[in-house]
C-alpha cells in the first residue's frame, strides 16, 4: 500500500516544484520517511507521503478513501487546508484531530523550516513571510503541548 501511495504522490506532484525550484515530490517523501523514522504505522506513512495531494495536486478526498480506506482519507483531509480557511484555525483544526495528525503536521513544518534558506537567495521576501507562517504552526503546536521546544 505504501508503494501505491508513493505513486500517487508521484502523479499528483508531477512537473511540480517547490518555490525553491526543486522537485515538489521531495519534500512528500521526507515527510514520510521522518514519519516512519518517528515510528508510525503504514497508515501514517502513506497519509504523510499524500499530505498534499488534495490542496496542491487536485486529487479528490475519495480516491484516497477509495484506495487506502477511511483511516488514511480521514489524515489526509484534517492536513489539507481548505480553500480560503485561515492558517490559524488550520492548524486549530489539525490540532484537535489527534496525535497522529499533529506529528505529521510538525514534520511538515520542520521540512519546510529547512527550505527556507535555499528559499532565501532566490526571493528574500517570499522567504521572510513563509517563516513567520511556519512559526505561527509551531506556536500553536506548542501552545496545545505537541512540542517542548
């Protein structure tokens, strides 16, 4: 099933690149594998390799239902932000969903703290704003007592 949704990341990410201009699908495959590395389960694997396929890659909700069952589709779409929803109440949202979620969340936002700097030579300003949205999540992972740091 892993294998499956790597290919699915794979599709829905296709010609796709970061704003640092890399292989979007990278940064799927990074969440995944700290997440396996932090030890969850397949079903957390796959949802951390798929976090973005419904907001960024226009794959619906129910293929992914449909193709790795309500567990997986449930993850899915508590990380995917909805169109138009506030950053803040976004992670609220992910927050209140569960441990699971919320530690693919900060995965999440640590690849992304990572990029940051490769982001930086290519559009300062750009770079300026995503870290502080990256560090409003943190704070209220924080906050909610899903970090100590």
């Amino acid at each position: 099933m892993l294998e499956q949704a790597i290919r699915m990341a794979i599709n829905a990410h296709q010609r796709q690149v970061d704003k640092a201009g890399e292989a979007y699908i990278l940064h799927p495959l990074r969440v995944m594998l700290v997440a396996r590395d932090a030890g969850l389960d397949e079903n957390g694997q796959i949802a951390a390799v798929l976090h973005d396929v419904v907001e960024d890659g226009d794959v619906p909700i129910t293929d992914i239902g449909d193709s790795f069952g309500p567990i997986v589709a449930g993850l899915v779409d508590t990380l995917t932000r909805r169109r138009g929803e506030p950053y803040q109440e976004y992670i609220a949202r992910v927050i209140a969903d569960g441990a699971e979620a919320r530690q693919i969340k900060l995965i999440d936002l640590m690849d992304n703290l990572r990029r940051i700097p490769a982001l930086h030579k290519i559009d300062s300003v750009m770079a300026t704003r995503l870290l502080n949205k990256y560090h409003i999540g943190l704070r209220q992972l924080k906050e909610a007592g899903c970090l100590t740091q």
